[in-house]
C-alpha cells in the first residue's frame, strides 16, 4: 500500500506534518498542496491542536515545486507557472501566516526554491547543522516566489536578498541562523527531539495570546509604530479578557503553574 504524500500525527496538542515524498526530496505537487493545505485548516479550526511542527521525510526538507508537473515541454506548451502560484502556493504561505497558533518547521536537509520560503514563512525555524537554504529559482531563469522575495529583504536587507536570489548560492544553516533569517540549528540527530519539544511547550502554552502576537509581529513590516501602538491596544484587549490571561495571572499569584486553554473566551 502506497504512504501518503503528508503524514500527520496529533500528540500533546502538536499537530506534526511531514512532507512524505523523499525520493523527490519532498518536492510538491498539486496533491500534495491539497493535503498540506486541509491539514493546516485542520490545525485552525481544532481545538485539540494547538500547535504545528512541520518537517521533511528523508535527507531533504522540501525542493520547492515538482518540476515533472510543470515541464515547458510538455503537451499543451509550457505551463503557466503565475497560476501555478497564485492557486497553490500563494494559498500555501498565507494560511501558514493567517493560523492563529503556533507553526515550527524543522528543516531536516535542503530546503530549495519555494521549499526553502516555505520554510522560513513559518513562525519558527530550527535547522540541523547541515541544512542548507537554496534560492534555486536563478539556475532556472525564474523569480523568487511563494514570499520569498519580501521576506529575504526584510529579513536580510537588499544586498544580501539580491545576492542569494541572483546567485542560487546555497546559504549553509549555521550562517541563516547567524544573518536571522532562522531561529538556531542544532545537530542533525538533536533536531526533531528539540522542534518537538519546543512546540510541546508552545502547546501548552496560552496559544490564543500567541496567535495575537504573531499578528502584531506580522503586521509592523507593513505599518509606522502609531499604527503598531494603536494594534498592540486592540490586541491586548482582547487577550486581556481571554481565559488564558485570568488564569495567567492567579497561577502568578497562587506560586503555581498556569493550565492554559488557548481559548478566546
């Protein structure tokens, strides 16, 4: 019996997705858009999972689109690769962004093209020591998508977004992490034991107010600091009449530890 293309497996409030074509390194096609997808819609709408840790089967975390699907010679002429994002992947990277909890991505190996800006669209990012990033799109006359091109920039800056985008150059783990484009790498063997801790504990945590945050966080590249003071207002309201923040705080009061739900109200 064939696998599928996505693995998922509930535990302890994460919701562990891993991509599950290793002998493509991962790399996507239309089913498994579809999958990650109604996984990630899953993750939205059920209180059970409260958080995400995406990762890779194999040696690879994802190589970006299967290019088998999208050859130029194929019958019917070439493929319209601004269809092929604008329905798969720009759905893809925005309901990473909009999933108000917690998503961890594991990068277990290569992380190319749209692989490698799948990877960094996550919330957090923790990379095994060989992994590597690769804007792969220049070895193919392309343009960076799936929110590369915007969160290289402002993760980087131009000069080093327009190196790495002009050049394929891959860019080892350790020198992502030390540039902040990821969180930290750890050794290979260490790193799911560690991705999975870390959303275990993120969990467990009062994951409506993270969901708040992620907002804010998200939304001053875009903005000056008035319109970011005047979200941080809104925000805190209402985490300041979540469940979470009353029991925050009697937890605080009490010398004991919080039991957060995650729930609005």
């Amino acid at each position: 019996m064939t696998e599928p293309n996505l693995l998922e497996e509930l535990s302890d409030g994460v919701l562990r997705l891993t991509l599950n074509r290793p002998e493509r390194l991962n790399a996507f096609t239309p089913d498994l858009h579809a999958a990650l997808r109604r996984a990630l819609s899953r993750a939205s709408e059920d209180e059970a999972v409260r958080a995400v840790l995406l990762t890779g089967a194999g040696r690879g975390f994802c190589a970006g689109q299967d290019l088998g699907q999208r050859h130029p010679d194929a019958e019917g002429g070439a493929p319209d690769l601004g269809e092929t994002i604008g329905t798969l992947w720009n759905p893809l990277v925005r309901a990473i962004r909009d999933l108000p909890k917690p998503v961890i991505c594991a990068v277990n190996g290569v992380a190319a093209g749209a692989g490698a800006n799948l990877a960094i669209a996550c919330d957090i990012v923790i990379a095994a020591e060989s992994a590597r990033f690769i804007q792969s799109f220049a070895k193919l006359g392309l343009v960076p998508d799936s929110g590369g091109t915007w969160t290289l920039t402002r993760a980087l800056g131009e000069a080093r977004a327009k190196a790495l985008a002009l050049t394929g150059a891959p860019l080892p783990a350790q020198q992502a992490a030390e540039w902040g484009l990821i969180w930290k790498t750890v050794p290979d063997a260490a790193l799911i034991e560690e991705a999975t801790a870390l959303a275990t504990a993120l969990a467990k945590g009062p994951t409506y107010g993270f969901g708040l945050t992620k907002q804010a966080i998200q939304a001053a590249g875009a903005q000056d600091l008035d319109a970011s003071l005047d979200l941080e207002r809104d925000l805190q309201r209402k985490a300041g009449f979540s469940p979470d923040y009353a029991e925050g705080v009697r937890a605080f009061t009490e010398k004991r530890e919080p039991v957060f739900t995650g729930r609005a109200q």
